[in-house]
C-alpha cells in the first residue's frame, strides 16, 4: 500500500513539473514575442535607436528565461533561438533594415514553435 501512495505521489509530482514547464515557457515565449514584435514594428517604421533599444530588451530577457527554459526544454532548441536573439542589437545598429527585420521574424518564429512544441497536443506525442 506504502508503494501506492509513493507512486501516486511521484505522480502528481511530475504533473506539477510538467504544468509549471508549460506556464514558464508561455510566460517567457510571451514577452519575448512582444519584444520582438515591437523591435520588428520600430524597425518598419524606420526607427533604429527604438529597433536597438527593443532587441536589446529582448536579448536581456532572453538571458534571464535561457536559465529557466533549459530546465525544460532542449537546449538544441534554445540555442538556435539564442543565437538569432543575439544577432539582433548589433544588426540594428550595424545591419540594413532588411536583415533586421528579417532576423526578428526568424526569432519569432522560433520563439513561437518553442511555446507550441511543448503544449501536450497528438501532434506533439506522435
């Protein structure tokens, strides 16, 4: 009976972990969409001091969530996304508005696919 309780325990344990992981990573993917979007957006509208001021925002917020996504997520995945986000202030700065805008979407994109692969869905257990 002991060994019931233990592995309902461990049970509940490993739901928790799982429903955290998911808000964690929505919460994360979130701002780093927002930020991303509004760098994009700044960018369009031909302003790069807000198109720099947004990826760095981005870049920041990234090494903050990196710490807590790894725990969840691989981290093949999370570098890809590490390395676009990092490309991006010093595109702003450096780089044409094309490559900009187009690293962004890029960085969407993955930042996107990273919230949708973890959400428990057929498609994602098949």
């Amino acid at each position: 009976m002991n060994r019931l309780w233990t592995a309902l325990v461990l049970l509940l344990v490993c739901i928790g972990l799982c429903i955290g992981g998911n808000v964690a990573t929505a919460r994360y993917t979130q701002t780093l969409t927002t930020q991303l979007t509004a760098a994009q957006k700044a960018a369009d509208a031909g302003d790069d001091t807000q198109a720099y001021t947004f990826s760095q925002k981005a870049l920041d917020g990234w090494q903050s969530a990196h710490n807590v996504l790894c725990t969840f997520l691989p981290h093949t995945r999370l570098e890809a996304v590490a390395q676009t986000i990092a490309a991006l202030p010093s595109l702003a700065r450096y780089g044409t508005r094309d490559q900009f805008s187009g690293e962004c979407a890029r960085g969407l994109l993955q930042v996107q696919n990273l919230k949708e692969g973890e959400v428990p869905a057929l498609q994602n257990i098949l």
